[in-house]
C-alpha cells in the first residue's frame, strides 16, 4: 500500500470506528510506538520510523589518563620529612610512656618512702578548702554550743528522755550547717530507732 494510499483511507474513515492494525516501528525521533497505518509520528510529526532492536555499540575501553610521574628528588624529600614527623612523634610517646611519676608533695608526713600521687593538685586544693570549712565549724565557741543545747532541751519539755537526744540532734545539726554538710550520705547516716 502506498503512503498516499494510507492517507486517503485513513481520510475516508475518519467518520467510521478505527480498526486498529497494530502498532508498527517506533519512531526514529522520539522513540514512540505509534500505529502502523500512521504514516507520521502523532508526537513530533517525524516520518521516519527504526528498527526495535538496536545493534549493541561496543565501547572502547577508555585508559585513565597516566599520573605524571614526581620527581625522584622531591619524593625523597617527602619521605624524609615524613619519617622525621614520625620518629618525634614516636620519641614524645615514648617520652610520656617513661616519665618519672609523680611523688607526694608533702613528704614530710611520711614516715618511710614518698608515694606516688593519686590525685591532682586543682582536686587537692578544693578537697582542702572544704576540709578548712568543716574544721571551722568544729571551733564553734563554747557559749554559742550551750545556747544551742538550751535551747533545743527547752524546745520541748514534754518528753524528758528526748531532752538529751534534742540536744545532741540541735548541736550536730548547727554544725552540719556550720561546714556547709546538707545532710549526711554514706556509712555515717544516723541510725534509726
């Protein structure tokens, strides 16, 4: 049939229900199925149509391009300043791997060898504020702690066998106060009855 021929058919059954013929090449443009009773693609309006099953391109084999090739001098160069960096940093671990320990600034409190120390002077330095603090609270003069001691007896005098317990109660709490203790943790909780 020819492609004037298909026109002219498909002109004179524009008013009567297509028949479909099934669908032919794809077109050579677009790539699109259409119709094989189109003489033109319904897309782009290309006339040419190509084969389905397309030859495999074979791909040549592209060789990444060679890396430039240092200079010999250069190189030795780099591996020296790398194994000078190397050989001090493996000399400074050795160093702090052998360094002498660090003994006890207060020697003179011991009676034998000094020990090694434990602990850090900035956590020495505020363990013994805080031990200043409690030794403070402990020379509490005696005239405030026998006004304590009133008080507490003589806060409740309904029960007389409590008196004594009041009053130990009353002087150990102003001196939890006194050395900035809140309340007691630990083994030294108070007992209970």
């Amino acid at each position: 049939m020819q492609p004037a021929a298909r026109r002219a058919d498909s002109s004179a059954t524009a008013d009567a229900p297509r028949k479909a013929y099934g669908y032919g090449l794809p077109c050579a443009k677009c790539h699109l199925y259409f119709p094989a009773d189109l003489d033109v693609c319904p897309t782009c309006r290309h006339n040419e149509r190509v084969s389905p099953v397309v030859p495999p391109v074979t791909r040549k084999a592209v060789a990444p391009p060679a890396e430039p090739v240092p200079d010999t001098s250069v190189l030795e160069k780099e591996r020296e300043e790398f194994l000078r960096q190397f050989k001090s940093q493996l000399m400074e671990a050795h160093a702090a791997a052998n360094a002498p320990e660090q003994l006890c600034a207060f020697s003179e409190h011991h009676a034998g060898d000094a020990a090694n120390a434990e602990i850090c002077k900035g956590c020495y330095e505020r363990l013994q504020e805080r031990l200043d603090v409690c030794e403070a609270a402990l020379h509490i003069d005696l005239k405030e702690a026998a006004q304590i001691i009133y008080d507490a007896v003589w806060a409740d005098p309904s029960d007389p066998n409590k008196t004594y317990q009041n009053a130990a109660s009353a002087l150990l709490g102003e001196l939890r106060k006194r050395g900035g203790m809140n309340s007691l943790h630990g083994p030294f909780q108070p007992l209970t009855d």
